[in-house]
C-alpha cells in the first residue's frame, strides 16, 4: 500500500566476481619475482567508459587494460573488483563514485582515475498499488464527510471547509469517474469521465474555461484520456517537516472531477493519504501553498437497495427444501418446552416464551435432509430475521449435520426492534456436505420475544439471480475517541511493542515465529511460512493494562494493513493472564476477512463474559490469528481503540 516513506528501501549489487579484501593477489600473474618499485603503473592518460541506465539504476564501468596490468575499481570508497568490467546497482536514488586504479606484480597506481554518476530516482515496487488503484472506476465519495474539503498546506486539507453527504449533489462531479491503467512501471493511461451531465465541477477563479466567476460552476468541457504516473516528491506539512511522500501525477492540462485552479490543471499532482481497494484519498496543495484541498473517492458502486438473494430464483436450493426441526430452550441451562414455530413457505415465525441469559439457551435449527454442498463449488447465502423487541448476540450459523465444526459462518449480530436484518455471505468456499444444517440461536432474549426468519437462500455462487451486492455488511455507527485520547483504554496496545507468537504448521508441529518489527505504533508481522488452519499463525500483544468494568458495554477498534487478500481472521480480547485460556472474554470473533489494503475492524457494544457470566478485569491481551495465510502475507496493525460504547 502506498504510505508515507521516510526512507525508502533499497536493493544494492556489486556486479563482480573477482573481489580484493587486503591484497590483490587472487586476480595478479601467476608468476612472481619480486617488486620494482619503478615498475608500479600510473593512470597518466588513462580513461574508461562509463554508463547509466536509469531504468534499472544500474551502472556499468569498463576498462581494458595494458598486458601485465589489471583494472582496480574502488566503488564509493568501499568495494572493490579487479574485472575489466563492473557493474553496480541501488534502487534508491542518489550519487555515487567510481574510482579505477591499476595494479600490477609491482604494485598499485598512487591515484586514480575518480568519476561520479547519479541515479535520478528510487525505483520502488508498485506491484500492490497498481492492484489496487487499477481496473475499476472511482467516484467521489459523496456520501462521506469531507469528500471535498479544503485547509491550510501542510495538513489534511479539511480544516477550513469539508462537504457534508451530498452537499454538492446539484453540481457535475458526482456522476464523474477516472480511471487507471497500468502500462508501465510507474503508471500508465489515465481517463476522465464527465458522467451523464457532460459537465465538470470548477473553483470560482478558474479562467481556462470561460471568463474568471464569482461562484462555483459547472464547465462543459468533455471526455479526456491523459497518462499518470506514481512520483516521490518532498513534502512540507505545516510544522516545517520535510519528508519524501508518494503522489499521483497527471499529466500537464489533465481534467479531474473537480479543478480547484488553474494551476491545478496545469500541473495536476496529488500527495497519496489513503490508498486502498476500495477508498483514495488525495491531497491538492497549490504552487504558493495557499491552500490544500481534499479529495476522497471511492471505487464502490453507489447505494443500491438490498435486501438478499432472489429467494424465488431456480438457483436457490431453500426453494424445494425438505427439512425438520432441532429445538433446545434452555433459560437458566435447564431445558424447558420449545418456543413457537410456525412456517408459511419460506416465512418462519419462532415466539420465545421466557428469558434467556446466554448464548446457545435458545436453538433453533433448520435440520434438511435434501440440500448438500461440495467443495468444488462456491457458494452464496442470505436471509432477513426481524425481531419484535432488541435482541443482541443472535448466532447464526450454516453447518454440517453431524459435526458442529465444519461450518460456512457462526456470526453473532444484533437484532433492533422491528428493524429488518439483512444477513449475506458471498462466493464461501465450497465445503463437502451431505447433508447442511441452518442454525440460529436467540439466547440472551426477553420473554415474549418473537423473531421472523424469511427468504432464505442458499445457491450456487456460479449462478446468477441478478442480485447486486452491496458494498460491505451493515456495521454500527459509533463515535469513536481519539487514538490518543485518554478516553482510550486501549491506549497500551499501542506502545506495548512486543508481540509473543505460536505458529504451526499444517500438522500442528509449531515452526519459526514470524518476522516481526515495531515501528511508531505499528505493528509489522511478516509470514516466512505458510499455514494452514485457524489458530496455526497467533499473535498476540498481553500484559497491557485494560480495565473492564463488570457490565459495561465497550467498543473496540483497531486497523489491519495487509499486502494481500485473507479469508478468515480470528481477532479477540482476553483477560490477561487467563488460566482458562478462552472464556475470560471481551469480545471473539473468528470469520474476519481481510481485504487487501487497509481494514478497519470494529466490534461494537461488547461486554466481558465468562461463560455467559459478567465479568472484570484490569489486565488484557489483544490476540489475533492469522492462520491459512500463504507465505509472504504480511500485516501491519496499528491504532488500537478501546472505548465505553458510545453510540450515535
């Protein structure tokens, strides 16, 4: 992912085979009788031919030199080769010396003949930026705030004015898209799109497209195809700080969905702040540093109502389903009669008679004797559950008959009075099933409850009903403290620093930790190996100070930077230590998926438990698992917030 670069790495190479450490007797004639002091050469008119690709900032020298002489290359005053041809090479940009001076049987030349060349720029792998970036197309973001803003150079570019949702929903940029093809090593075609209206949104004070306007107004201008290119320029935030940071640069008179200035066009370059599948961040700052503004786009299609796969589709295997029902109702673990269940075709309705406390006192189960799934297939899932009063923790899970641990998902989701909820997975990996079970667990609700399950679909991912998906499942909106704040608990986890690791391999046989460093709050994990199954790649960050007050509601957030795609994640707060090594728990989750690029993990309104019992502690441990990562996955974790839930 792009981010800021401090210094950016590098990748050095001799080219040589002949390397002198002390003396250079290794590469002289074979034959010896002694020195001639007279006899040492000189380098008295001597050259040698000198050459620079800038493509792959690799040098080449070469020289031949006079029988019974042999060329001595002193590269930046530390390396040395004694072929007639040496080669260097450095990613990272800069200057650099070649010195050649001769030797034979006598000794070596008094000087040298010096020269300097200089690699022009760092060449830095944009192999996952250019997967992210490319083949789709970005909007602006026009439901988040500050998805144009502006403010003083040198920061954020939101401190002097953001756009709320829609705000310019009257003007032509929404309807906008730019796109991004990758045709060389550092970019390729750029395309502006001007939407349906044909029109593109301009900053009053803009002449190129008519006189210079009082107000905001839309150009018409059209379509452009230009180029792009990722670039490494200095950048000055508003303390006076100087770093390198990666930008998008366009080419000069190149449309974008919103022109700021003339200059912009001119010169269009965009410092990168966010950049990940889904989301872009880029900062305009003008030549005089007068101001900054900021631009987020997002490559998801807009809102679209959803509601589920098609349940009266021919793909959905729920259509024809034969199926009996599993019920175990047990307020206080003592079983009781089962709640009430009616059917109406794929509409059920359950009454829950009394209170639970607990997850897995209230079962349900669709138990089906005629829908099975294989592993050669994908597969898609949906259903919409409505409940009569607030019902939090429902568990819901698609699972094997006869074996609770082979199983799609058991999610845990909460339930608003008469709100529908929508619950989807998409293209799940196929598991062989003979027979698949759909269970449902209403522990923790209040007596009386009644909860509705209707349009449940189960199909084949290969099989399109036309449903269009929506960006991500529905996540609760809370306001969150400042990473810093000393309203966040959490606070520790981002200083602790140390991480302690059990990895294994597909047998269970534990293996090397993985690479691993701390950097400013960062937490960098780097697999050297693969693995196979949950709980095979854990980490976990323990002794931190964290105290959970009995009851108490908490909500839990931090960030996961990866390098690639992970299907499943376990993420989990403990009691620390804790001697029953799982109940003692603020919050589990074991399906997390991780795209590639920046996640945001929030889990909301969680209270510490043990074994469905309330609890306290004041020492935690944050615990994640990467296990079934492939080798070279990496993940870099950061900006851990623990807060008392405060909700909007």
């Amino acid at each position: 992912m792009i981010t800021k670069i401090n210094k950016i790495s590098s990748a050095i190479t001799l080219i040589g085979y002949c390397l002198l450490a002390i003396a250079f007797t290794a590469c002289s004639p074979d034959e010896f009788e002694g020195a001639d002091p007279n006899g040492i050469p000189t380098v008295s008119g001597v050259d040698f031919s000198l050459s620079v690709d800038q493509e792959t900032n690799q040098m080449i020298a070469s020289y031949t030199p006079q029988p019974g002489t042999y060329p001595i290359w002193i590269l930046d005053g530390t390396s040395y080769s004694t072929l007639q041809e040496v080669g260097y090479k450095n990613d990272e940009a800069g200057t650099h010396t070649i010195e050649l001076r001769l030797g034979n049987r006598n000794g070596i030349s008094q000087t040298g003949v010096k020269k300097e060349y200089t690699f022009n720029e760092s060449k830095i792998d944009y192999t996952n930026d250019f997967r992210r970036i490319t083949e789709k197309e970005w909007r602006f973001d026009n439901k988040e705030v500050a998805h144009l803003a502006c403010g003083p150079a040198g920061t954020a570019g939101n401190g002097w004015w953001s756009a709320q949702p829609d705000e310019k929903k009257d003007f032509g940029m929404y309807d906008d898209r730019i796109t991004f093809t990758a045709d060389n090593r550092k970019g390729g075609t750029f395309t502006y799109n001007a939407g349906e209206d044909g029109l593109t949104y301009v900053n009053k004070g803009t002449t190129k497209w008519g006189p210079e306007a009082s107000e905001d107004w839309d150009a018409t201008i059209g379509n452009q195809t230009s180029t792009w290119s990722f670039e490494v320029y200095d950048w000055e935030d508003a303390d006076g700080n100087v770093s390198k940071q990666t930008y998008i640069q366009l080419a000069a008179n190149t449309l974008f969905p919103y022109i700021s200035s003339d200059a912009q066009y001119e010169n269009p370059r965009f410092r990168i702040e966010t950049l990940t599948a889904k989301k872009m961040v880029l900062i305009y700052e003008t030549p005089d540093r007068s101001i900054a503004w900021r631009f987020i786009f997002t490559s998801e299609e807009g809102e679209k109502e959803f509601s589920g796969f098609d349940p009266n589709s021919d793909f959905n295997m729920w259509k024809n389903v034969d199926y009996s029902m599993f019920f175990w109702y047990a307020p206080g673990w003592s079983q009781i009669a089962d709640p009430g269940f009616v059917a109406n075709g794929n509409d059920y309705t359950i009454t829950l008679p009394e209170a639970t406390t607990d997850q897995w006192q209230a079962q349900v189960a669709f138990k089906t004797t005629n829908i099975s799934t294989t592993a050669d297939k994908n597969y898609d899932f949906s259903c919409i559950l409505n409940s009569d009063k607030d019902l939090n923790g429902v568990t819901v899970k698609l699972v094997m008959d006869g074996d609770d641990n082979v199983f799609y998902f058991t999610d845990r989701i909460d339930l608003k009075a008469n709100q529908d909820y929508i619950f989807w997975k998409s293209d799940m990996p196929g598991i062989d099933m003979e027979r698949v079970n759909l269970f449902f667990d209403f522990g923790g609700c209040q007596a009386g409850t009644t909860v509705n399950i209707s349009n449940i679909v189960l199909k084949d991912h290969a099989n399109d009903d036309g449903t269009v998906l929506p960006t991500e499942d529905p996540t609760p909106t809370v306001d969150w403290v400042d990473v810093n704040s000393p309203e966040n608990l959490g606070a520790g986890f981002n200083t602790a620093g140390t991480m302690n690791f059990w990895w294994a391999d597909a047998g269970w046989s534990q293996i090397a930790d993985p690479t691993f460093s701390f950097d400013n709050g960062v937490y960098t994990i780097h697999a050297d190996n693969a693995t196979v199954s949950e709980w095979q790649a854990q980490c976990s960050i323990t002794g931190v100070p964290l105290h959970i007050e009995k009851g108490q509601a908490y909500d839990v957030r931090v960030t996961i930077n990866t390098n690639m795609e992970l299907g499943r994640c376990s993420v989990k707060v403990n009691k620390d230590p804790d001697i029953t090594n799982d109940p003692n728990t603020l919050f589990y989750q074991g399906n997390v998926v991780l795209e590639d690029g920046e996640n945001v993990l929030q889990f909301i309104g969680v209270v510490a438990k043990n074994n469905g019992e309330e609890i306290e502690f004041d020492q935690g441990k944050f615990i994640f698992d990467f296990g079934g990562c492939p080798a070279g996955f990496e993940a870099k974790i950061s900006n851990f917030i623990i807060q008392k839930h405060k909700a909007q």
